[in-house]
C-alpha cells in the first residue's frame, strides 16, 4: 500500500509550488526537476493532470512556469493523489466469503479508511510549515 513514483513526485512538484506561493513569478518546471531529481518528461505528464485536476495553472513563454491554482491551505495530498493514482479499496473475493477472509478484509478496509483521512486532513500548507519549520529573523 505504498505510494508510487507518480504520487511521490506529485506530492513533490506540489509542495514546492507550495513553498513559492504568494510569489508572482511561476516556478519552472526545470527548477522543480532539477531540485528533487524528477525526469523532465515524467515532470510534464505529471503536471499537466495536476492542472487537469484544477490544483496547478501554468504560463507559457520564457518566464512561464507552474503555480498552484488554489492556496495551499485548500489542497490536501489527498486531492493530489487523487489526480495523478486511483487508489481503490480492497475488495473481498465473491469466491472466498470464509469468516477468516472476511475478518483480514475488514483490516485492509480499517488501513485504508484510515490512510484516506489522513491524506485528507493533510495539507501542504502544514507539509510546508513541517517542512521549513519556523524561521526566525534576529
């Protein structure tokens, strides 16, 4: 139950628009490539289903770039994983209904309940604060 590459450079691309938000010149897509090791072209895909999503907006020409489309404080990893992986719950086997199936069905359905909420509840707003932490200026 694991995250995929997809998902982990995502959630990475988003939490650096994130970290850059307020900032009015986008963020370019080398930038982010560059700084986490994301293949460029895997970087695109990934960033134009975000933008499918409604999570990122772009601007073409020489000083275009990515930003988010909504604060971070509204856009949670569920949201992001959502838009780049389908994760389905577990489904029991119609041809294996025993009462031991059944019981380490509903503890994959617990697990993955659980993952969906705190996916939900996480934002990356609180993964940037986390991130970077407070930084004081003496």
């Amino acid at each position: 139950m694991m995250f995929s590459a997809k998902a982990e450079y995502a959630s990475l691309a988003m939490l650096e628009l994130a970290a850059q938000y307020g900032d009015p010149r986008p963020l370019r897509l080398v930038d982010i490539a560059e700084k986490h090791n994301i293949p460029q072209r895997f970087l695109v895909q990934i960033l134009l289903q975000l933008k499918g999503a409604g999570l990122t907006a772009s601007t073409r020409g020489a000083s275009g770039g990515y930003q988010l489309a909504r604060p971070p404080e509204e856009i949670s990893l569920a949201d992001i994983l959502s838009s780049v992986d389908r994760v389905d719950p577990p489904v029991l086997d119609e041809q294996d209904q025993s009462s031991l199936s059944a019981t380490l069905h509903g503890v994959w359905m617990r697990i993955h309940k659980s993952r969906e909420q705190i996916l939900k509840e996480t934002t990356l707003a609180q993964l940037v604060e986390q991130g970077y932490g407070l930084q004081y200026v003496i």
